[in-house]
C-alpha cells in the first residue's frame, strides 16, 4: 500500500459563534460580540475541502464534536449569572480547527511502523480543553485498524499540547523517514506559550520517534506577543521546503541550523520583516496556509483570501512566483467566517499520512458525500447565531438536531 499525505478537514460545527474566549488570538477577540453565520461558514469549510479533493485526488474531513456540552454547562454549574465567556464555552466550535485535534508522526517514523496520533489536551483555554476525548473517540473510528494506527491518550494535563499546530514534518517522500520538527514556547509573555516544550518531548516518545531525527524548537516570544498563539501562524512545512516569517523563532539561524543538521536537503523560503511585518503576517494568516505538493511534483499554497487583499503580502507573494523557488502557485480562498475568528486554512485541516484504504471510508470525501454534506447544511445550520443566543433551550435543540441529522446522513450515528 502506498502512503500519501491526507488533510483531514473539520466540518464546522452548528454552533460556530464569536464568543472571544481564546486569550491570544487577536481575530478572534476583535470579533467578540459579533453575529456568526454557521451555514455559511460550514460551506464555506466545504467549497476548500472540493477544491483540495480536486487538486490531490483524496481528502478527508471530521465531523462536529457535541454541543452544547452539557457535562461542561454542569461541571461549571451554570445559572445565568455567571459571566457570559463561561456560559459560552460549552457551545465553542472550535473543534473545526482540526489542526489542534492530534499530534500525528507517520508510519516511516516511528518505532512500530504504525501511524501514531496522539489527541491534544488544549488545557490552556477551557472552551477547547475539553474536546480531547470526543476527538479520540472520533479518531478511535476513522483510524481503527490497530496494524497501521496506534492512538494515545491526550498529555497529562500539567503540560500544555496543542497538537499539529505547533508540529512540521520534513521528508524526502512520505514512504521514507522523515525528520519531525516541534516548536514550543516559553511562559512569562503578553500572552500564554500553549504548547509546553514537555508536552512534546513527551508525544516524541510515545510515538517512537528516533531522537536523531526529532527536533525542538523555541517559538519566538515577540511573535506569540504579537498574536501568534500556534506556530502555524508564522511557519509551515511541506516535504523539503519551511516556508517561515523571519521572526518565527526565538533564535532564527539556530533553528534553521538545528532542522538542517537532521534534514540536510531543507530548502527555507523565509519572508523578510522588511517586505511583510509580522503584525500583517498575523492579520492576513499567509503562514496559516495548506502548502500543498500537486500531482506534478510543484508545491502550491493555499492561503486566505485576506493575503490577496493586503498590498504588502501579495506584493511579496508575485516578487516569489517570479523567482525559482519551490512554490510555483499561491491560490486564495474564502474562508471568511472561520478567519473572524482566528482560523485560516492551515487551521481547519489535520495531516494523516497513511494509505486511504485504511482509513474508515464513512471520513473520506467524494463528490457525492460533499453533496451530501452541503445539503444537510444547507437545511439544518442556523443561519446566525448571537452571543447572546447561547444558552437559549430553543437553540440548543436546533444545534442538536443539525448535528445529528449529519451523523445520520453519513452513517456515522454511533458518535451522536
């Protein structure tokens, strides 16, 4: 069985809303209050996933976890006096940046030759600490087959994990062994380090990775000040190319240095600060991109639609097109409704390399399923959603019912 790089894209969720409960993320704070629009932001989420099916041949996608939560609502003994960024968090959709779901090492890395996946606690925030275990046990059915997939228990909670987000991998190809790369920070800043330098050494070994081919990085402190609360906010990789803002890391040259010396073949395509600063690096999210190598061998990126519009950005992006670098087109995409709330399109995809024919085929998308998928949507997603409509029973109930009705359209009624 041959392997191949899978992004397995969030569904979002009935419930998505612009509550700002995540301390750090700059879009999702200067949106708090706003009215959300779920059906749109859902199909949204679906026209990328189509356009990836298109270009690669195979995508995959999760589907949103329950909510509200009602053992969250009642662990905080909600009342209606409390402040509403409490009563808010059992409603989060934040499950639909899938990019926080897991930490995943391929089958060519590790020990066993099984593809691990360990889910992320995402103890920092409470509206996403409490997504792991649902997350599992939707991992648990999508990769069930023990001979190719093992699947861990989330980090002790005393250290922080924010799964593939603060994750790169560099390879020659995705059947050879590759070299990971995890980028931590450092507390004591503006803002919090999420990811815990502990919490990834300790995801390394559980999944049997050779130390000589592991690599720990320290994210740059000004960055995480500035809004970067992931790595993948200022940084991604793909095969032999790191494509990175020039204040990614805390010690720039050294990281480079450290990456190269486990993976001699890295080819770095670095954004200077003069051309892009990092403040509109994190307002558009041109490193919160999928880069994407195509069937023809060149890579492409896709980034939010947001990078188009900013002068300085897509001034860089033609002046790199132009040259002979390893990134030959850079294709925008709309996906405005989880950008407001601090997701571009690195966010909402989870990479699984592994062979498709393993993978439960009921999260594997085709043309019919997206038309499938869309028509659910388009009938069940509320149209807006108020912050302060959460906690109301009658949305509660229409939340529940669209949820379910997209479980039952895919056959996936045993996670309702």
């Amino acid at each position: 069985m041959s392997l191949t790089e899978i992004n397995f894209d969030g569904i979002v969720g009935p419930s998505h809303n612009y509550a700002g409960l995540s301390l750090g993320n700059i879009a999702s704070a200067s949106h708090a209050g706003d009215p959300s629009y779920p059906r749109a932001a859902a199909l949204q989420g679906v026209a990328k996933m189509r356009s990836n099916l298109a270009r690669l041949g195979v995508q995959g996608y999760l589907l949103p976890l329950p909510r509200p939560n009602h053992a969250l609502a009642a662990a905080l003994a909600l009342d209606g006096s409390e402040v509403p960024q409490l009563r808010a968090a059992p409603w989060s959709a934040s499950s639909m940046w899938t990019a926080n779901a897991a930490t995943v090492s391929p089958a060519p890395d590790t020990a066993d030759g099984r593809c691990h996946l360990t889910p992320a606690n995402l103890v920092t925030m409470l509206h996403r600490a409490q997504e792991w275990p649902d997350t599992q046990r939707q991992l648990a059915i999508a990769f069930a087959d023990t001979r190719h997939f093992a699947i861990h228990d989330a980090v002790p909670p005393s250290f922080g994990d924010e799964g593939a987000a603060n994750h790169m991998r560099l390879c020659e190809s995705h059947d050879q062994q590759g070299v990971e790369v995890f980028v931590y920070g450092r507390t004591g800043g503006r803002f919090p380090a999420r990811q815990h330098e502990q919490a990834s050494r300790l995801v390394a070994r559980a999944h049997g990775l050779a130390p000589e081919r592991t690599v720990f990085i320290e994210q740059n402190p000004q960055a995480i000040a500035a809004g970067a609360f992931h790595n993948d906010v200022v940084a991604v990789a793909n095969g032999r190319v790191l494509f990175t803002h020039a204040e990614a890391f805390a010690d720039q040259q050294g990281a480079y240095d450290a990456i190269r010396a486990a993976f001699p073949a890295l080819e770095v395509v670095e954004v200077p600060s003069r051309a892009v600063s990092l403040e509109e690096v994190i307002r558009t999210y041109l490193f919160n991109a999928q880069l994407l190598t195509l069937p023809d061998g060149t890579m492409a990126l896709i980034v939010p639609e947001e990078c188009r519009e900013s002068p300085a950005v897509w001034g860089w992006v033609q002046t790199m097109l132009a040259g002979n670098g390893p990134i030959r087109q850079v294709i925008p995409v709309d996906v405005r409704q989880s950008m407001a709330n601090g997701g571009g399109p690195a966010c909402l995809r989870l990479r699984v390399v592994c062979a498709s024919e393993t993978v439960d085929p009921r999260f594997l998308l085709d043309e019919a399923r997206a038309d499938l998928i869309e028509r659910t949507i388009a009938a069940h997603w509320p149209q807006q959603i108020d912050p302060s409509d959460l906690g109301s029973e009658s949305l509660a109930a229409s939340v529940i019912a669209a949820r379910l009705a997209l479980l039952d359209a895919l056959d996936l009624a045993q996670l309702g």
